[in-house]
C-alpha cells in the first residue's frame, strides 16, 4: 500500500548515514541517492518544525560493547578509521536535530528514541538510511512494536545486498508500515 499519510506529529528517522557507512556501495539503491533523498526529507522536515533523528552506530575500539551471543556470521575484528562513526555533514550540523548513537541494529533497543519521540508527541516516524535488511528494518519493527505508524522511503534507504533489499521491501515493510518515494512523502509534508 502507498503512503497515505503524514500525521501532524511525525518525526523522520534517519539510519546509519555517517561516513564509514554512506559512502559503501548500495543495490539496488546508490548510497549517494539514499543521502540525497535523506538530505531532501530533513530539510522539508526541518522547514515544518518537524523532528529530525539521525541515528549513528559506533562500537567501542576493543570491542567490549559489541552485542553478545553467538550467530555463524560474526562481524570480523577491525579496526575502524577516525570519524567513521560521524553523521555525514551533509545532513550534521542543525542544532534542532536529535542525535542518537546505538551499538545494536534496531535504533531502540538500548537507546532514549522512544523517550525522545514520546516527548514530542510523535505518532509516526519514516524512516530512511543503511541497511535497508539490518538497521532499517530492525527499526521499523521496533517503532511497529512501540505503536508507531511507520512510512519508509522506499529510495531513500539501501542495502549491501539487493535481494535483501527487495525482501525487506517487497515481504517486511508492508507488514509493518506504508512505503512510498521520497517526493510522495514530500508531497505529503508539504501539506502539512
């Protein structure tokens, strides 16, 4: 189903678009669309008095905050650059903004977002960023879960793989939200 509306308190979530994540190769996405098309939204949010979230990941440099348990894909031991955990400028530097920084894949869990909507009386959230399978959909079935409406933006988010991508798309979001393109959502905050 498209998206059909924006409710008045909604709040744009923006996923993992720091620098050592945006600038990756995305499918079927280009990332360089995701941060175009997220840039568009914040300032139409911005321009609304509307929230705007960015959502950073960063984990500790020994890897002592890392999320435990065991799975058969552990995520290799690097060392990572400096800044790489640093929301991209193109959408950093509005003082308005909220920041919030998680070490797990759905923006929720162990962080204040919940707190941070609720205090603005936030019903609804669209959602944009990278991995569209991981960060993205975790979060969506997070804010689900929490009684938020959810729209994503369906050109605004990506993936390192496009069949999950498309899976995540295709099979996850319209069971827990509405998808349109980033000018739909647009259009609709326009109006507001």
């Amino acid at each position: 189903m498209p998206v059909t509306t924006i409710d008045p308190k909604t709040a744009l979530v923006v996923i993992d678009l720091q620098n050592g994540i945006a600038g990756l190769p995305g499918e079927p996405v280009p990332s360089t669309d995701v941060v175009k098309n997220s840039v568009a939204l914040a300032e139409a949010f911005r321009a609304r008095d509307l929230p705007v979230v960015l959502v950073r990941v960063t984990f500790a440099a020994d890897g002592s905050d890392a999320v435990p348990g065991r799975n058969e894909q552990a995520r290799p031991a690097r060392a990572f650059p400096e800044g790489w955990d640093q929301v991209v400028a193109d959408l950093a530097g509005h003082p308005g903004d909220v920041l919030v920084t998680k070490r797990n894949w759905s923006a929720f869990y162990g962080t204040d977002l919940d707190l941070q909507l609720r205090r603005r009386g936030v019903t609804q959230i669209v959602l944009t960023g990278i991995a569209t399978s991981i960060g993205v959909e975790s979060t969506a079935r997070a804010a689900h879960e929490h009684g938020y409406n959810v729209t994503v933006a369906t050109d605004a988010v990506t993936d390192s793989n496009a069949e999950a991508h498309r899976n995540s798309v295709e099979r996850i979001f319209p069971r827990l939200s509405e998808t349109g393109s980033t000018a739909e959502i647009l259009a609709l905050v326009r109006e507001q």
